[in-house]
C-alpha cells in the first residue's frame, strides 16, 4: 500500500514538474525582433562575468539604533562585485544601490551585463534598509546611504592589487551609480545633493526613484549627464509626479518611459517569479506597508530644506493608493527594456570609443523605442 501511495505522489509530482515547466515556456516575453539593434545590444559583451563577495566597514560613522536593535559605532556594508573574469584595461565603476526591504542583488541583471562589458560594479547591503536589516528595515536611514556610496567608491579603489578580485584599475573619471526605488533616491543624491554629493560621480540612473521633492536648483549642483527609467502603472512610486517632469527640471537629465512598468517589475526576482500576476506592485505594495510606520513625506524628512533644493510635494499622490491596479507588462520585457537603456546610457558617457559611444546614444533616444512599443524617450 505504501508503495502504490509513494508511485502516486511520484507520479503527481512529475506531473506539476511538466506542468510548471510548460507554463514557464508558454510565458516567456515576447522577444525583440531577431536582425533588430535591440537584440544585438541585449547580447551579453564580449568577457565573461565573475563576482567576488567583500565586506567594507566604515568605523568613522555609525549605525543607528533601530527598533530592538541597539545600534552600531560603525557601519558595515557586505558587498558583491561583478566584474570582467580576465580584462587588464581600466575599468568604469558603477555604484549599484538597492530598494527598500530589497538587497544588493535587486539589480543582478544589469549587474552582470556590466561586467561582460568592462564595468566593475559594487553594491552593498546597506545596513538599516536592506530586508534583513537588524530591527527591521527603516526607510530614513537614506539620508546616510550617499556617503555609503562614496565609502564603497573610497574602498574600492583602495584595495591593494593582490586582494582586489579583479584585474586592471578602476577609471576614476568613469564613475557611474544606478539604483532602484529607494536606490534611486540613493543615487540621485549621491550625485546632485549640494552637501551630500560626491563630485567624482560623472554619470548616474535612477530606476522609479523618488524625485517630486526636488527642485530645478537640486540639479543644478552639479552637471551630469542624468536618466530616469520609470513605468506608468507604478503604484508605490507615482510616475506623473516623480518621472514626467524629469526633462524639464534636468539641464542634462532624460526620461525612458515604460508604458504599463510596474515598480516591483524592476526588481530582478520579478522575473520569472511574478510573470502571471495582473502587477506585480499588489505584493510590492503589502510588503511596504506592512514594514513603514512613518508618514512618506517623514522619511525624506532629513534630505534638507528649500536651501538644499528639496522641497515636499504636498500634492504628490499617497503611497499604494491606487486601486484597482491597472495590468502591467510582462516583467521580463521591463528588465530587457531596463537592461538596454542602463547600458546604452553608460555606454554612451563613458565607452572608449567614439564610435561606441555614438551608437549608444542612438540606442539609447531611438534604438529601443523603435523595438519595443512600451518604450518611449524624451530629453
């Protein structure tokens, strides 16, 4: 009897395998046309990608303390590095920051697609805002997140050659940061805060990250080039009030917009975990809620003020209150259209070639959007 209950259960479970491997295959996104420049640049580089897990701590500021966690002299930042297995040419850095409750492989993806094309990129747990943070994670701690940015940059750069994981120096005048949601606000402050900045950053992306709070004086505190990948469907991070006016507050700033992006979509385990859902924002958003206790408008409380080029947007919509939400995209062709425009965007500023950087920047305003009907670019 027990056997025949054993072979049945086999049976069963080979049969949910099947089944579940055959959803999988009939859910793949829809791939770009074959001959088009889309997929040409969706093909990883030319090097192989390695990764190598480091842990930096900062004993010159601390963490603070944060519901029963009682607090830390210092901060500490478990790190990954991807990067090319075997290239001796100076590499461009890009500083990777997470969302909030996500960690610092939210971005693996364009993390990797990187490295096959000569970039170092960092990212760090960082301590009080990734998901495992000690006392839960606290979305204020932002404020400390851009001298984070510069602590990764200052270590990386330090390394002695025989404990650095990969070969050839960092280009300190090719220095990037990219971020999602909450590490979009990261790296936007970390490029254009007039006291928080690091003046090395050259280049920088923000993926549905907060920004109705800044002024058209916030980013006139330094000048970089500045893009903004945003979906129209974003429950958490309104688009309209955050992404839209990019363009116009921007000196150098552009806007890739995704029509029916969701905000959870970003995020690499999207794929293929939420393919079947109506939008992937319904979990993002219980997520969020059921971890922030401030009001929205508390947790960029300690940005600055009207001086700094930071002033709150009483108008903006609340936090998940859309409802019903609308459908959004296929998740997967949100990370290919994402993983295009972050390439095409660095590639344009800081390839080598002048060449190289010509036909990014033709990817980048016109490329994509001629090969995905979701894409649209606006400068």
């Amino acid at each position: 009897m027990m056997k025949k209950i054993l072979v049945w259960f086999g049976g069963l479970f080979a049969a949910m395998t099947v089944a579940m491997g055959l959803t999988y295959l009939a859910t793949q996104p829809e791939q770009p046309e074959a001959a088009s420049e889309s997929a040409r640049w969706l093909e990883p580089g030319n090097h192989a990608t390695c990764e190598a897990d480091l842990t930096f701590t900062d004993t010159t500021r601390p963490t603070a303390s944060n519901g029963d966690f009682a607090g830390a002299d210092m901060r500490t930042l478990n790190t990954t590095v991807w990067f090319p297995c075997t290239d001796n040419e100076p590499h461009p850095l890009v500083v990777y920051s997470h969302g909030f409750m996500s960690n610092r492989h939210g971005g693996e993806y364009m993390s990797r697609n990187l490295a096959s094309h000569g970039y170092v990129v960092i990212a760090a747990d960082y301590p009080l805002s990734h998901r495992g943070a000690p006392g839960g994670p606290q979305a204020t701690d932002v404020v400390n997140q851009p001298a984070d940015v510069s602590f990764l940059i200052d270590s990386l750069i330090a390394l002695d050659p025989q404990q650095r994981p990969f070969q050839g120096e960092i280009d300190s005048n090719r220095i990037g940061v990219m971020g999602i949601s909450l590490g979009g606000l990261t790296s936007t402050l970390a490029a254009y805060h007039p006291r928080l900045r690091d003046p090395r950053i050259r280049a920088a992306v923000s993926i549905a990250g907060p920004a109705n709070m800044f002024t058209p004086a916030f980013f006139r505190s330094a000048q970089l080039p500045f893009l903004m990948i945003a979906g129209t469907v974003d429950a958490i991070v309104d688009y309209q009030s955050n992404a839209a006016p990019i363009p116009e507050r921007v000196a150098d700033g552009a806007l890739l917009t995704i029509a029916g992006g969701a905000h959870t979509s970003f995020v690499a385990l999207a794929e293929p975990t939420f393919r079947l859902m109506n939008n992937p924002d319904s979990l993002g958003c219980a997520a969020i809620l059921a971890s922030i206790d401030e009001d929205p408008g508390d947790v960029f409380a300690g940005l600055g003020d009207e001086s700094d080029g930071v002033v709150r947007d009483r108008n903006a919509p609340p936090l998940c209150q859309r409802n019903p939400l609308p459908a959004s995209i296929h998740p997967g062709r949100q990370q290919m259209i994402t993983q295009l425009a972050v390439l095409s965007f660095f590639q344009a500023e800081f390839a080598p070639l002048a060449e190289v950087r010509k036909d990014a920047l033709r990817m980048l305003e016109q490329g994509i959007s001629n090969d995905f009907s979701e894409a649209s670019f606006s400068r």
